[in-house]
C-alpha cells in the first residue's frame, strides 16, 4: 500500500515537474515456462498526460480507463491514431482503474473507493454504481465473468450484471505467489496480467492460477522517451488476431504488438 502511493504520487510530481529514469523493481524470471518478447507492428501516438489504467478493443474502438484524483477518465479513443473521439470523468474524489466491456455496457473500477461504475457503451454515461471490499486495480471479462486483481496474489472472479463476488484463485509460479497483479485483459482463456512497477506481464491460467508465461516488454518505450513516473500498464487483444495493444501511464505511444517466443 505505502509503496504504491510513493508511487502514485512521485507521478504527480513528475506530472509537473518531469522525471527521468525508470527505477522500475523487476521480477526475477520464472523457471519452467516461456519468456516471450514482443514483434512491435506498429506505434501509434497516446497522450502522455493520460494516466492509463485500463484498455480494452472493441468494435474497433479502443477504450481507456485513466486514473488520479480530480482526473480519472474513460475515454472512446480510434486505435489508428490514438486521437479521443469522447471522453467522460469521474466524480473527482474518485481515483479510475481498470475497465472491462461487457456486451453494451462497460465497467470501470476505482482504487480505494471501493466504487465500480457501470456505464453504457454507447455514450460512456454512467448507468449506476455498485459497491465491493478492498481495492480495485485491473478488471477484464472472460465471456462469463468478470475477474478482477487488488494489487495482491489474488484475482476475484464476479457476476458481469450483479458484480458479486463468485470465487477466487491465488496466482503462483515456481517460486511462490506472483503479487502486484494490475490491469487485466481476459483472452483465449487465459489472463494476461501488467505485474505493477516492471515492465512484465505475465499470462495466467485462471482455473489454477498458474503462470504459464512471462511477457518482457524491457525497453520497448526507449529509455529517452522515460519521464521516470512512466509504468508499463494497458493490455488490450486485438479481436480476430494474436496481436496486442500495450501502453503505460504517461507514454507517448501506443504499441501494436505480437508476443514471440524469446530468441
């Protein structure tokens, strides 16, 4: 908890005042399954001032959860050129995280307010709001349910109408739990998880809760683009395809990528 708000608000500063350098922690790999790279297809421009927290393709729009009090967003964003074709806030005591489509409707979860906000697809209008315990850091829907990571080991499985919880599984590999689970895109049965403060996701098997993956994005923002508050976090599928949008709060690009087996 303490670490992550010495994290939020070193952003800020550098919101401000700039930063440069990632000082980003990163996880040892993880014996047994693959380490995957990314083919980079395309780069599209993104605001750098968006604090991304959530990305999900749909219908060939590219929706955008931001965070950070008094500026959390969602927005309907063209995936060509990263250009907001609309956009709408939340209420400003609310901090945004992740977000999920689910049919016409799209949720967007909050930090520590323990808020997620139903909104129609169409219009990003808010339709109401439901209640939950704990935090709330990245949220992606299977087809049947939602799942849902606090920033721990832990990801929470939910009713896409009710948002009540249904179960659990604790995430692991072969050195023990895998914690920092952030924004999540559900896609082909599995979970792809940003693991908080590096610059890795790793892919999990939602039935065991094991990772079956790890994704390296290390250097596919230049260290010269860094402003130092620059995190790895965005995960969207591209539909029909095995290519990925990817991003980080306060990048200047969007990547269109494809994951590869390393070397």
């Amino acid at each position: 908890m303490l670490a992550r708000l010495t994290a939020v608000a070193a952003a800020v500063t550098c919101l401000a005042a700039g930063c440069s350098g990632s000082g980003q922690p990163q996880p040892a790999g993880s014996p047994g399954v693959p380490t995957l790279r990314p083919q980079v297809l395309a780069e599209i421009p993104h605001d750098q001032g968006a604090f991304t927290q959530g990305l999900e393709l749909v219908d060939g729009v590219l929706y955008e959860g931001t965070g950070l009090e008094g500026r959390s967003e969602l927005r309907a964003t063209d995936p060509a050129d990263g250009s907001v074709q609309e956009r709408t806030q939340l209420p400003s005591e609310f901090f945004g995280e992740g977000i999920t489509v689910v049919g016409d409707r799209i949720w967007q979860i909050t930090w520590q307010n323990g808020v997620a906000v139903e909104r129609d697809r169409s219009t990003l209008a808010e339709r109401r709001r439901v209640t939950y315990a704990g935090e709330g850091w990245g949220i992606c829907h299977d087809g049947t349910r939602l799942v849902m990571s606090d920033g721990t080991d832990k990801l929470t499985f939910r009713d896409p109408t009710t948002f009540a919880a249904t179960g659990e599984v604790r995430v692991r590999d072969a050195q023990g739990p895998v914690e920092r689970l952030n924004e999540l895109e559900c896609v082909n049965g599995a979970v792809y998880a940003n693991i908080w403060e590096t610059d890795r996701i790793v892919r999990i098997d939602p039935a065991s809760g094991g990772v079956t993956a790890v994704v390296d994005l290390t250097g596919l923002l230049p260290e010269g683009e860094r402003t130092g508050a620059d995190v790895l976090n965005g995960i969207a599928a591209v539909p029909g395809t095995d290519e990925f949008i990817v991003t980080g709060k306060l990048w200047p690009k969007l990547y269109r990528v494809r994951f590869a087996t390393s070397g």
